[in-house]
C-alpha cells in the first residue's frame, strides 16, 4: 500500500535512484512516493477529492458515524444510568455566573502521572477547553494534544457510568456492603492476602493515604504498575549517590546541548516547560543574535530529532557504545574504539561541549539504562554543568512499593494474595509479554477494578468502580520539579463516578466521605486564605523541590556497558503521542490528530528505514511478522527517512476493542512483544508477508507539490545574508484587480516562525477544541476529509537516509487579495472589516468554488453531517461543543477564522471599557496553546504591536506571495546552528 492509504498493492519504490537524485540537493520533499512521483501520489494529488468515486460507499456507513458522534444505543447505556432528561438547570442563578459569559477555573491535569497546571473555560458549569496555567511551572501557559482532550473524555458516552458485579448493574450501597466485609477481613487479618495495585501517581494525599493503609492492615502488600515507567534514573542515582534522584533541566542557560536518546520536547512530564526555554535560545531577530546548539542521537525520529542542529540516528543498542565513547573523549582515556560515531564528529561535538563548559547540558533518555544514564551525569559533571544546567532532586513520584504486576501475579500463583483492588491501571492490557495476567486475576476470590472505562481488566473484575474524570474531582498532585498543586472539580460527576481518595478512604473503613474534606484534611497546615489562594492560583507556593547536592564517583558506580549488540533487528517501543499507553484510545479527537513525524491517524504501523525497507524488499503498507523472544506480532511497514537501519519501532496505544472509538481505529497491540519494563530488545527478526494493510496518513492532503514553501539556512547564511528567504524567490507583484479594503481600526495578522515550531501538534488540537471541529473517522481521512481547520506539514531537505526535518503550520492565510471571494455565487465568502476572510456559514451552499480557488489548500468541505443535531441521537459529547462558535452541519465550507469569538468577545469588552484593545489581549487558541510561542497574533495596524516587529524581521516572507494574494499571515525563515566543522555541502544556503 503506498503512503496515501491505498490498499491496492501498488510498484515497490526504487530507494536507491532516490537515494542517487537527493544526494545532489536542493529539493524538499515530503514523502518518498512524492519523490517519486508514483502514479498513486499524482492520482492523489491531481484530484480535488482524490479516488471518491471508487471509494465513497453506495450509503455512507452509519454506524461510525453514529460511533463518533456518541450513538445513541451509548445514551440507553445500562439499566441503572439516568436519562439525559434528568439533566436540568439550575433553579436559582449563581451570584458570579453571567449566562454567555465564561468563567475560568485554575486545576491541574495529570500527564503519566504527574501534574500540569491548567486553566479550564466553563460556560455555565460546562467545561469546555482547556489552556495552560502561565504561573504553573511544568505547562507555562502551554498545552499539548491530551490536556486538549480532556474535555472530549470528560463527555465520552463510553465512559462506565454505573458499578458493575460480576458484569451486571448494581447500586454503590451493595459495593460498600461487599467493601465492608473485605474491611473487616482484612482487619481481622491485618490485610493478609490482601493486596492494592496502583498506577503511577505523584498525590501527596494519596501517598498518605497509602502510608495509612500499611499502618492500619501490616500485611497488605502495595503494588505498582506503570507501563510508562523509566526506572533507572531512580536506580543509577542509588548507585552513584546512595539515594533516588530526578534529574531536572535548565534549557534557559544551555548553550551547547546533546541528546543522548532523549526526546525533551515531546516526552517527559517537564516536555511543555523544556520545550519553552528551549524555544527562547533559538530565536534569531538580527545577525548579532545568538544561538544555542542541538546535537541528537536517537534510535527512532521525534520532534526533538527533527529540531537538532546536527542528528545521528543509531540503533538501540548501541547507545551506550556511544555513551562510553563520549565519557572516554571527555576523560581523555582510551576506550572511544567502541563506539559507532565518526570520530569527526565526536571530536566536534565534545569541543563544542568544552567550549560551553559549564552552559553545556547533556540529556540522556529516561527510558535508557543504567549506563546512559551515569555516563550523562558524568559528562555534565565533568563540564561544570551539573548544579547549573541540570540539577538532581528528589523524585516527585518516589513511592514504597512491594514490586510490579510481575511480582503480584508470582504472588497470587504462590497463592499469598487472593484479593486485589486495581486503582486505575488495566494490566490485562499492558502486562508484559509473557506473563499471563489473565490466568492470575481470575484465579483470585476478588478482584475490584476501578477506572473510567470499562477495559479489559474491569471485564475480569468482580467489582467494577466507574472512576471520576479529573475535570470531576478533588485531588492534589505534584510538577516535574516538585511543585505541589491542586486538583479541582469544574462540574458534578456526571456519572456519580468516586475519586481514589474515596476508594482509599474506603478500603480504610471510612464509608461516607466527602472528596474534598479528605484532600483538605491532607493539607490542614493551609489556613482558608492560603488553601483558596492555591486554588486560585492552580499551585501552592514555594513549593518546588530544592536541588541536593551531589559529588560525582569517579568509577560511575561501577557501571559499565553491556556487550555488543547481537545480530538481528533492534526494536525500540515508543508510546504513542497522543494515545500514550492506551488509555485515551477513545477519545477521536486523538485518534485522529495526525502524529509529528508520519503524518498516521486512526492506527499504527512498524518504522523502519529505506536502506531497511530495501534490503528486505518492503513497501510502504506491506505486512510484516516481527519476532522476538518467541513471540511475534503482525503489523503493516511504513518506511521513515532519518530512521536507524535494522531497527523497527513499535508503539503502544493501539490494538484495543474496549470502546466504540477505539475499536475504529486499526493497528498492533505492541504490548504482546514487550518484556518486564524494557524500552528496547535486540535478536528481533522481520519475516515479509503476501498481503498489504491500510495505514492512513494525512501527509499528501493538500499538497502544494513544486513551490518554494519551506524557506530555511544556517545561523552563518543568515548572517551573511539576513533575507536569505528572498533568494531565487519569484518577485511579488505590485498591482492587482482585487479591490483594496481600508481598515479603520483593527487589522489582524499572524506571524509563525518555523525556528521555534517543533511540530508537537499542540496548534491543531487547540484550535479543533475552540472550534467545534468534528472528527470524521478513519474511512472518511483515508479520503482526505479531514476537518481540521490547521495543519502542520513535515517536509524533508537533503539525503534520504538522513534527511534535516521541517515543519509548517498552515491556518488559513486571510489574503488582503483572496482569490476565494471573487469566485463564490452567494457571497458566503466575505472580507471583513478588519481584514478576515470570513465564511458565512448560512449563506454557503457547498459549490467549493473558494476551494478550488485557493492556493494554499485550507478549506474544509464537510461532506457528511459528523455532528448530531437530533435530540434523540445528541449524546454526552455535545456538552464538549463551545457555545460561542456554531456547529457546522453538512454542506458547508469551513476554515481558520483567526479565532473571530476571542476578537469579538475582546472588541466587546474594549468597548464597554472605552478603550482600545491593547496589543496581545486578543489571542487565538493555536497561540495559546503553543508552547514555544512560535505564533504571534495582533493587530497590524498598531506600529508597537509584536506581530509588526514579527513581520519586520529580514526572514519574514509570505507562502506563494507571487500569487499576489497577500496573505495576512506570514513565516519567519527556519534558521539552524550547525557546527560549520560538520556542515555538509549545500548545507549552509538556504533550502
């Protein structure tokens, strides 16, 4: 199958002559069928609804659609569910709520376990969007594509919204009675037999809790399972420093930064904060300015990969070859033989980290082992960085555990535990390869599962509590630093579902408990001054962990690295983005937000590289068998440039049917070859089958095929020519038919520099939640349907194999001359009095005239009605819908409106107030959320306004601006800061 979901088998690439064509350089290109210009790409690309005609069913499938609206069979639920009619207003209207104005509430939402400060809208007791907390250490003003969705999750009609026993509706009153039994047993016991298995969490109220529970019943026995896990950086910091550290990281001071593995910017409970200062280094304005510089090596692409300076793609297992060759170059010992980096290279890289000194920061991957792990300690501590760009603190989510899901099922065969309360994991889904779970759950005499879904373990479960959503609860939870923060509700549990503070409460013999009384008592130290100032600021102050001190052992612990690699394919499993673990499988809006780097949606595949791909005579969509350690799972290849050879990744989050969304969705449960914790395994082997699989990925939609859109060059290009973005760039014209539009007061523009843009997708997420933007499903974006109203397009510039990454977002550009306007019958598409290309939704009847006559491909059709208008249909999800944009229904052109509602809803307070809007008062949601800020929004005709000092920047130019469409939205140049020792030729101008 090629790259553009075709499930017809199709010509295999010719990898070499491609190979043999960029080696010459200067093309940027997207994919190697676009490269390739296969037959299937230019059928793609020349239709205006590629392939419709043989693909779009006599009836449009229903039943998915229904799936993704919320069916109505969703609604009807259980017997013990309550009717959406019981849902009624409130009688007497709160003092603070004004009826279409929002209120903004300060709460915390987890990220594997740890906290990120948010600021939730709520329109009349009805979350509707999330944004960061700017005062929140980890989020920074920031949010990413889960926190995005969480609103969605909270409205999931799946959600379990009654207990279950033994699989059948029951009331909460007959699962206290069960609870009190096991209470008194366990009491009579001291909680022998008994044991609890936690997921990761960093609650100080639930850590108490916990300590409770072990005071009260002695024997019962605490387990942890987190599929996500990193465990040695806790276990090389007992090696080399006698207790468990966390390493925490300074980018703001980094001047010269490897990455050994490390995806800073897309992984990681710091990412949206590291992501932040990370940006800040890399802003370039004037020659003057300076630069921070990324070395990475990776043994799979990400976003952090595709933002490095200079990037080596190595496969797993020699990591640590390349961590002990570094520790000799720094040490100046013999021994760098080991490791597979061009010593070139290796010379430059350690005289720019001398060079930097103590402004050096070496990052290993969290994931990594033990060794890695030292060897980046060492390096930072060699340099003087360690107490200045990175510092070692106490880990936030340090708990005292008696061993994993693999020791409680050893203990439940031995027969030392039958009953078992499971808080929010779902083991029978990410246990290890090799264990079987199954057989050790249903052997015990009771299993209580709580969760918010009904997932594989909860199926096993004697007992199944529904869990309350975070946007549901009272909790408290802690930062990447240690910053303790709150967790508040922002609406009654829709489904009566209990927080783990509840459940604990419970275990403890406490059965009526209020969720908010049991975080308060945790934090009684708070007067109610204090206690309403930390909900209302979303932290509690001063609260960060302090760095302690360390001396680095000369020895790394007596850590060494392993022996070499054996023959065979390496695999490295990765998370998903957006679905991590699998847990938020459901939520459509993930499944269908294309990922950073392949551009897939609605499933996975296996990464492998083009020399790969070639040696083994795989195309794109080819299934394939990988094997390891006696067991083997099937999934489709697709081929990445940048990827290491003879190593295939593999992602978590996919092969679930528990859920309506999620069992939409296609792909491979790549839990069922994972081992224990491990990140990587080596001795894997690939086995080609006959047949081919659908993998859909958005990345040949829209495509603006042979024009110069990615304009980019080095830090030294720059300097020698501050607008190099207008070499060989086709002049602008200067006269036009199109009418001009004075603009008396506001004129709003955008400006996007791609220096800062690492392709995190946060844009696209925020502005679907702002907008009310419907997801369409995976048959429907195999069509290239999509509706997202932004994009952001990956392009590759240089070698196949090793090819420098790029990403563009590309909203709708609101040209001063737009070539959309002139063209519609019925005068849908309008030019505002403040310069917005406008759709009027009412007026459209769906000729896709403005479509076709758009050079920058960013209108939406919408083909079918994705969004439910009936009432007997409407599910939970409608409350996810923000009152002040209209739901579109079928038939209708939609695209970016520069967030029309945020600058009308501004304008009105402006004028209420007598005064102008101030610059940076207006922001759009894909600003918002950005976490390196690399999107400026405002009002042109403010001379001081930020967006002009953005647009007056020698890199600032305009996409396709020979087209004299004169977009209101513009780019700032991508500008890198190779070592000018490793630059390759062509390396140094401008793409």
């Amino acid at each position: 199958m090629s790259a553009i979901a075709d499930d017809r088998p199709g010509p295999a690439i010719d990898i070499e002559a491609l190979r043999k064509r960029l080696a010459r350089g200067g093309e940027i290109w997207r994919s190697l069928d676009e490269i390739a210009g296969t037959a299937e790409f230019r059928r793609f690309v020349e239709a205006e609804f590629p392939a419709i005609a043989e693909r779009l069913p006599a009836k449009p499938n229903r039943r998915t659609l229904l799936k993704l609206m919320g069916a109505s069979l969703s609604l009807a639920g259980l017997a013990a569910c309550s009717r959406a009619e019981s849902i009624v207003p409130y009688v007497r209207q709160p003092e603070i709520l004004i009826p279409g104005k929002p209120i903004y509430y300060a709460t915390t939402l987890s990220s594997d376990g740890f906290g990120i400060g948010a600021i939730v809208e709520s329109h009349e007791g009805r979350p509707t969007k999330v944004e960061g907390n700017p005062d929140h250490p980890a989020s920074r003003g920031a949010t990413d594509a889960v926190m995005q969705a969480a609103v969605l999750t909270l409205f999931d009609p799946d959600r379990s919204r009654t207990p279950l026993k033994d699989g059948e509706p029951a009331s909460y009153g007959d699962f206290l009675k069960d609870m009190a039994a096991l209470v008194s047993r366990w009491a009579a016991s001291q909680g022998q037999g008994g044991a609890l298995l936690v997921e990761a969490t960093t609650s100080p109220t639930a850590a108490a809790q916990i300590d409770a529970l072990r005071v009260r019943y002695p024997k019962l026995k605490i387990y942890r399972h987190d599929p996500l896990a990193t465990p040695a950086t806790e276990a090389v910091s007992r090696a080399l420093f006698g207790s468990p550290l966390t390493p925490v990281y300074r980018f703001d001071r980094a001047e010269m930064i490897l990455s050994l593995d490390a995806d800073f910017l897309g992984e990681g409970p710091g990412r949206l904060a590291y992501a932040r200062d990370f940006a800040a280094r890399r802003r370039v304005r004037d020659p003057s300015d300076r630069m921070s510089r990324l070395y990475a090596m990776e043994s799979t692409p990400t976003i952090t990969g595709a933002a490095a300076d200079h990037r080596l793609a190595i496969k797993p297992s020699e990591v640590e070859a390349v961590a002990a060759g570094l520790n000799a170059a720094l040490t100046g010992e013999a021994g760098g033989s080991r490791s597979p980096i061009d010593q070139v290279w290796m010379t430059a890289l350690v005289d720019d980290l001398r060079a930097a000194g103590r402004n050096a920061l070496v990052i290993a991957g969290a994931h990594q082992g033990a060794f890695v792990q030292a060897a980046a300690l060492s390096a930072n501590a060699k340099l003087g960085a360690l107490g200045n760009t990175v510092g070692l603190i106490e880990p936030p989510d340090a708990s005292q555990v008696d061993g994993d899901v693999a020791a409680l099922c050893e203990a439940i065969g031995d027969g030392g535990i039958d009953s078992v309360v499971v808080l929010g994991a779902n083991p029978l889904h990410t246990a290890p390869a090799g264990l079987d779970a199954h057989k050790a759950f249903s052997s015990l005499k009771l299993l209580v599962h709580y969760g918010l879904y009904r997932d594989e373990t909860a199926f096993l479960a004697h007992w199944h509590v529904p869990a309350a959503h975070e946007l549901e609860s009272w909790s408290d939870i802690r930062a990447y630093d240690g910053t303790r923060s709150l967790v508040q509700p922002l609406i009654k549990p829709l489904y009566d579902g209990k927080t783990t503070h509840e459940l604990l409460a419970v275990l403890g013999g406490q059965f009526q408990t209020d969720p908010l009384a049991l975080v308060r008592q945790h934090w009684a130290a708070l007067d109610d001054d204090a206690w309403k100032k930390a909900l209302r600021d979303g932290i509690v102050p001063d609260s960060a962990t302090k760095p302690v001190p360390v001396t680095m052992p000369s020895n790394l612990g007596g850590l060494s690295p392993a022996a070499n690699a054996t023959d065979g394919i390496d695999i490295r499993f990765v998370p998903d983005p957006w679905l991590r673990d699998g847990r938020f499988a459901n939520a459509s809006w993930l499944q269908e937000l294309p990922r950073p780097l392949t551009k897939i949606v609605w499933g996975n595949a296996a990464l492998i590289s083009p020399a790969t791909a070639e040696r083994l005579k795989i195309e794109n969509g080819r299934v394939i068998n990988v094997a390891s350690n006696g067991t083997s799972v099937d999934a489709p290849a697709w081929i990445v440039s940048g990827h290491p050879d003879e190593t295939v990744t593999l992602s978590f989050g996919f092969g679930r049917k528990a859920g309506s969304v999620a069992a939409l969705s296609e792909g491979h449960d790549a839990f069922l070859l994972r081992s224990a914790a491990e990140w990587m395994a080596t001795g894997a082997a690939i086995t080609p089958r006959e047949n081919s699989a659908r993998v859909i990925s958005t990345q040949h939609h829209q495509a603006m095929e042979g024009r110069a859109i990615v304009r980019h060059a080095s830090l030294e290009a720059f300097r020698r020519d501050p607008r190099f973005v207008r070499k060989d760039a086709p002049p602008s014209p200067k006269e036009s038919l199109y009418p001009d539009w004075p603009y008396d007061r506001e004129a709003w523009a955008m400006a996007i520099d791609l220096s800062a843009c690492i392709g995190c997708m946060a844009c696209v997420s925020a502005c679907q939640a702002e907008n009310n933007i419907a997801t369409v499903g995976p048959e429907e974006c195999e069509r290239s349907h999509e509706m997202h109203w932004l994009r952001v397009d990956r392009y590759y510039a240089g070698p196949l194999d090793a090819p420098e990454t790029l990403f563009q977002p590309v909203p709708c550009m609101h040209c001063e001359k737009a070539p959309c306007e002139v063209v519609c019958p019925v005068n849908a598409t309008v030019h505002t009095h403040d310069g917005l290309n406008a759709q009027v939704y009412n007026r459209c009847i769906g000729t896709r005239y403005c479509s076709q006559n758009c050079p920058y491909k960013v209108r939406r059709f919408n083909f079918l009605e994705h969004q439910s208008f009936d009432k007997d249909e409407a599910g939970p999800e409608q409350g996810v819908h923000n009152p002040n944009v209209s739901v579109r229904s079928r038939g209708v052109m939609e695209k970016c409106t520069y967030c029309v509602q945020r600058i009308s809803a501004k304008r009105i307070q402006a004028q209420i107030e007598n005064r102008d809007i101030a610059d940076g008062e207006v922001v759009t949601a894909c600003q918002q959320a950005c976490p390196t800020q690399a999107i400026t929004f405002g009002d042109r005709n403010r001379k001081d306004a930020k967006v002009v000092r953005e647009k007056s920047a020698p890199q600032n130019y305009a996409l396709l601006e020979e087209l004299n469409t004169r977009p209101r939205t513009s780019y700032l140049g991508k500008i890198s800061n190779p070592n000018g020792r490793l630059a390759k030729p062509g390396e140094a101008t401008d793409g």
